[in-house]
C-alpha cells in the first residue's frame, strides 16, 4: 500500500515538474519571441498606390500604378456598413482576440488533421492582413508560421483600427482591383463612402474568392453569399432584420463598363500630365514613384470627347496619323491633346514628341518679327519669280508658290498671310535678317534651331506641334506667355497639398511681343478665310469658311509629307497635324483635306452656344478700310476693300484713287528703311513693286 501511494507521489511530483519546465520554457519562449519581435520592430505597412488624375472640374480620369490598382482610403471615409460586413463574415472577434482566434484555429486544425492536408483555414484579418503585404497564397505550413510572425509583430505595434484600414485597402476584389476604394469604383462607379448596405455586402463577399464570387462571373454565387453576409450582420446586431430585407432585395446595378471608359480617356494626354507632376514634385524634393498622388489636370473632358469625335470621324481608313491639342490663351491650361490614332497601338506622342515640318504654319512667327522691324500690314512687296543667294553668294534659292504660280505684281503683307504667298515670306525674312526671326521663335517657345537659310522662311525647320501651337496661343494672349500647363494641383497619399496653381499668382508680366503686334498679326491671320484676298491664289481657308459661325485667327501649313493648322478664337486655340510617320508623301485628296475640317470642326463643336467673340483690338492701333490693290483708303470705285489695322503711324494717308499714292509711298520709303539683322539697309518698297 506503502509502495503504491509513493508510486503515486512520485507520478505526481513528475507530471508537476513536467508541467513547471514547459510553462517555463513556453514563457521562456514566449519572452524570446517578444524580445525578437522588438528588436524587429514594428513591419512596415507601406504598399504601393496607384496615382489618380482628376479633369479640371474634379472628376476622375485615370489611374497610373505600379503592380496593383489601389487607392487608399482612411477607415472613416469608407461606408460603415464596409467594416461591419468583413468583421461579420471574416472575424467576429477581431477587436478582441491579439491576432489569433484559437477556437476557429483549433476546429481547423482537427479537420486538417483528419483530412491530412491543409483544407480549412482559420486566419484572422490581421493574418490574412499579413499574408496580403509579406506572403503568397500557397496553403503551406511553413507560409502559415511566417503568417503567423508577422501578425504577431502587427498586432504588437498596430492599433487595431490601423490594421482593419490595412486590410481593406489591400484585399484582392478581383479584375486588378485592390482595396475597397479601387474595387467600389470599379463594381459601382462610385466612391466607397458612398456605397450602400447592399453594396457593402456584395461587395465584402468577393474577397473570399474573386473568380467565384465575382458579380461579373458569378452573379448567383455573388448574391447567394451577399445573403450570408448580411445573416450573420444581423445576428450580430450590425443591422436590423428590416434593414436586411430591405439590402436583400435592392437592385443593384453594376458599372464596371462604365469604369473601363472612364479608364480609357485621354491616354496620351495622361502620359503629358504624369511627365509634368514629375518635374513639378522633384521641384518639391519629393518622387512621383512614392505613388499614391492625386493629380488635378486641366483637361475639359468634353474638348476631349469632341476632339476624338471629330477625328474618328474625318481620319480616313489608312494609315495617315494624327496630333491635336487645345489650350486656353488666358490660363495656357491644355483642354485636349491627342497623340495619335491607337495608343494602345502606338503610345508615341505626336504633339509632344514629333517634330516635323510646321510649312507656311511658321509664317506669323515671322511676320510678328517683322513687324516689330517695321513691317505693317500695308508693307508692299513684289510677288514675282525670284532666286534668293546666300551663304556670302555661294549658295542659290528659287522659291515657288504652292500652285507654280506669281501674283507678279505687288501684293500687302495682310495679302500675302491669307493667301500664304512664298515669295514674300522669303524675302521679308531676307529683309528682316535671321536674328530677330531667331529671337521671336525662342520667346514664342518654339524651339527651332533654324540654320541661315532663306527656306526656313517656308517652315523647314522641324518644331512640335506642342510648341507651335504653344506659340499662337500667346498671340491669342496679346503678346502674354503663361506658359503650357496641364496639372493644377497635385495631392500625397495623406491628401496633403504639395503643389497648386494660384491664377491670383499669374502675373501678367511675362511679355514676349506688344500687345499691338500680337493684335496686328491676330487680325491679319482672320485673312485665311476672307475671299477679299484672292488673287493669283484663293485665301487658304476658303474651303472650310461655309462652316464658319464666328471670328478665327489661323494659319495652314502643307509640305510634301505634312499637313498643319493652328488657329484661334477669344477663348480657345487648337493646333492639328496631319502625316504619315515615316513621312510618306501627302498624295491622297481625303488625306489633305483631313486636317482643315478636323480643326474647323472642332473649333465649331466646342464653342456651340456661346456667343461669338471678335478679337478688340488694342489702344495702339486704329482699323481702317483700305484698298487691296493699293493699300490706299477705301474709296466706291475701289472695288477690293477690307477693314485692315494698323498702327497709328502707319495709318494711310492717300486715297486708293489717289494718283499720287505711289510717290507719297515712295517717299515714305526713302524715310523708313529698315535695318535687317546683320545692321543693312533694305528699302522696303523699290520703284518696280508698284503698278501705274
């Protein structure tokens, strides 16, 4: 009896020393593992978010991301009904248990056990938290214990609210889609604060597995599990039974096609936008690649729309390219661009990145040098064949008009803008010299490095239509440069401001022409579409002046391989160019008149039911109605008559029927030579360039 008692005692002693050394060695092991996780620190939480672009009236536009289409929301902008429903289906104890909810862990572990492979999972949402930023999905024991750390490290330095925002900024919803925020926009088209309980509940269904619980897949899987979801937020109290009938049977109605067009706008100018807020940011000592940016552009999604209406509808079916771009003159904001036909096909952009032959586009540029050199717009010279030497005579060039053509006769610089005489722009440029062409070009912001050369006069040197058009908008402007913009605010991931335009900020001060040059040169460029102006040629815009319903200022430009024109109203420029990338001959008749009704119907389009605006001219200059032929004032028995404005000084003196206007020009001649670049004389109206 003795024995056995002692026996007894002896089992006990061990069975209570046993359990001393293991709750030793597992507080022994727990301590380790805390100091472990100490000396480890707190995981870092950062994932990568995508960058959201925004038009000018705040709507969004597209996305630029890195591996996963996510943007992240706090916790308290989401709908309430969001959290509610992934604690109800995902983990009921979540703001109790430390990471682990060992009674669910335990009831899979034993159907683990019978089945003798890992078949049920019991992860909380810090573990499946964990899983999402450091792990892959492999059902694996050794994935699970990694899991396991890094939950236990979590939940060691994370308030629970940190990780339950974690969590649904980072859960797959499927379709690319990561993060309520990504996911709300892509199954409702609609902010995730906005949703509703039904949609919160279909939604917090999909996570649990997207390709069968997809409403786009599987819209009976989808709503049979949204039931289940909002059974157990009712027996959880979340919602009331009433509020659960009412969720269960509301239609729902599904955007994702919405989603993909919203995602489909304005490619190539995105790519324009994300350029800019990369050089603005590294301005700011920060790096557009931290992701998670909300960029404010100005782009006027209905300019788009119409743009790409408008060019779908006149690019013919070949292979014929296309640039185009809108810009404002009084903010310099881009309305529209489009960088070519498909970018999914091609995402070069021609209005930024090519640079081709602007042709007889470059021609105001000139002439606003001209102008500032003496010219006006009742400068006379003769249109005639001509063979221009240069290179100190070492060199010949005989320029020719687009039709072979001569006028033969003295034409007005406003003349020779309309109907886009060659020989006058040549020997304007031969008269002005190359410096002052060279310095308008550099303040217009077209950076064309022109060799000395008279062909550069006709547009040969190569510029983008980016730039070109640049140009004109600051003639629109009145002489004024606010440069080319298309981002106007740009938001971190904290929605803290790191850049925004000020209009108060933009000082008109930076001038790069007179205001009344720039009116001038405006004015004389409504001459394209005026048949006042026909002579051995047509004014160049006759073939679309039917569809004109207001002022336009604008120029065309056609080489062999290029087409362009840039032009202007009050309120809006647009620049088109029209070629083949590998610089094809332009031979086909649908293929040249392609970009005059591109630009005119845009033009037309966009300014639909507003009223139309003239352009009002400045303080230095007075309107006077002249004689074509003559460019004397406008008398009945002149039959060729136009409102022409000039400056003050250059107002005419003489009538058109006068007999003495040639003298009296002549003798203005004599008295207003003009020096050219290189400091030479040039008399700007020789006796042969008048008619008797």
């Amino acid at each position: 009896m003795g024995r056995v008692q002692k026996r007894k005692r002896q089992k006990l002693r061990s069975i209570i020393w046993l359990l001393i050394v293991s709750v030793s060695a597992l507080c022994t092991i727990l301590l380790a593992l805390r100091i472990y996780v100490q000396i480890l620190g707190p995981p870092s939480l950062a994932v990568s978010k995508a960058t959201v672009f925004l038009d000018s009236n705040g709507h969004s536009i597209g996305d630029r991301f890195a591996e996963q289409r996510r943007y992240w929301v706090k916790l308290e902008d989401m709908s309430p009904f969001i959290s509610d429903a992934v604690l109800a289906v995902e983990d009921q104890e979540f703001y109790e248990h430390n990471g682990f909810d060992y009674s669910r862990i335990a009831a899979a572990l034993l159907k683990d056990v019978k089945a003798m492979r890992k078949v049920e999972g019991a992860s909380t949402i810090t573990q499946q938290y964990a899983r999402n930023l450091y792990l892959s999905h492999d059902k694996t024991w050794t994935r699970k214990a990694k899991e396991a750390l890094f939950a236990y490290r979590m939940e060691a330095f994370y308030e629970k609210d940190v990780l339950l925002e974690g969590y649904l900024n980072t859960v797959y919803f499927g379709h690319g889609m990561y993060g309520v925020e990504a996911a709300s926009q892509y199954y409702f088209a609609k902010s995730s604060k906005e949703l509703t309980l039904a949609e919160s509940a279909l939604l917090m269904s999909i996570p649990k597995g997207p390709s069968l619980y997809s409403p786009l897949i599987n819209e009976e899987n989808a709503y049979n599990r949204q039931n289940l979801v909002l059974k157990l937020m009712e027996s959880e109290k979340m919602v009331t039974s009433e509020a659960r009938s009412r969720a269960v049977s509301e239609n729902i109605v599904l955007k994702s096609e919405e989603w993909k067009a919203t995602n489909s706008i304005a490619p190539y100018f995105l790519d324009e936008a994300w350029s800019e807020a990369e050089r603005i940011l590294l301005t700011k000592g920060r790096a557009i690649a931290e992701g998670g940016w909300t960029i404010e552009t100005t782009l006027n999604t209905y300019h788009q729309k119409v743009a790409e209406e408008v060019v779908a509808e006149w690019m013919p079916a070949n292979e014929l390219e296309v640039g185009f771009i809108s810009m404002e003159p009084k903010t310099g904001y881009v309305t529209a661009l489009i960088g070519g036909r498909s970018y999914s096909v091609s995402p070069f952009n021609r209005v930024t990145q090519a640079e081709r032959q602007p042709g007889s586009a470059i021609k105001p540029i000139l002439y606003a040098a001209a102008l500032e050199r003496g010219f006006s717009p009742l400068t006379f010279l003769e249109s005639e064949k001509t063979i221009f030497t240069y290179d100190d005579g070492r060199s010949q060039y005989e320029p020719k008009n687009f039709n072979g053509e001569f006028a033969d006769h003295p034409i007005s610089l406003a003349q020779a803008v309309a109907i886009s005489d060659n020989i006058y722009a040549v020997k304007t440029l031969e008269k002005i010299g190359y410096k002052p062409f060279r310095s308008i070009l550099k303040r217009l912001g077209v950076e064309a490095a022109p060799q000395n050369t008279p062909a550069i006069a006709l547009g040969t040197e190569e510029v983008t239509l980016k730039e070109l058009t640049g140009a004109f908008n600051k003639i629109a402007e009145g002489g004024i440069n606010h440069g080319i913009q298309t981002v106007l605010s740009i938001k971190d991931s904290n929605g803290e401001v790191v850049f925004e335009v000020n209009p108060e900020e933009r000082e008109d001060d930076d001038r790069v022409m007179s205001a009344d040059d720039a009116f001038i040169l405006t004015h004389l460029m409504t001459g394209m579409f005026d048949p006042t102006f026909n002579d051995y040629a047509p004014s160049t815009g006759l073939s679309i002046r039917g569809k004109q319903t207001r002022p336009y200022a604008a120029k065309s430009g056609t080489t062999v391989s290029d087409q362009v024109l840039v032009g202007f109203t009050p309120r809006l420029t647009a620049g088109v160019w029209n070629g083949y990338d590998l610089g094809k001959e332009l031979k086909l008749a649908e293929d040249q008149q392609t970009t005059k009704n591109i630009w005119i119907e845009f033009m037309e389009r966009v300014h639909q039911g507003t009223p139309a605006q003239a352009f009002l001219p400045t303080a230095g200059v007075d309107g006077v109605i002249v004689d074509i032929e003559t460019g004397g004032l406008a008398l009945a028995e002149c039959p060729k008559q136009r409102l022409i404005y000039v400056k003050k000084s250059d107002v005419p003196k003489r009538l058109c029927t006068d007999p003495k206007l040639q003298k009296q020009l002549l003798e203005d001649v004599e008295e207003r030579d003009i020096l050219d670049g290189e400091g030479n004389p040039w008399s700007l109206f020789p006796f042969s360039f008048f008619r008797n």
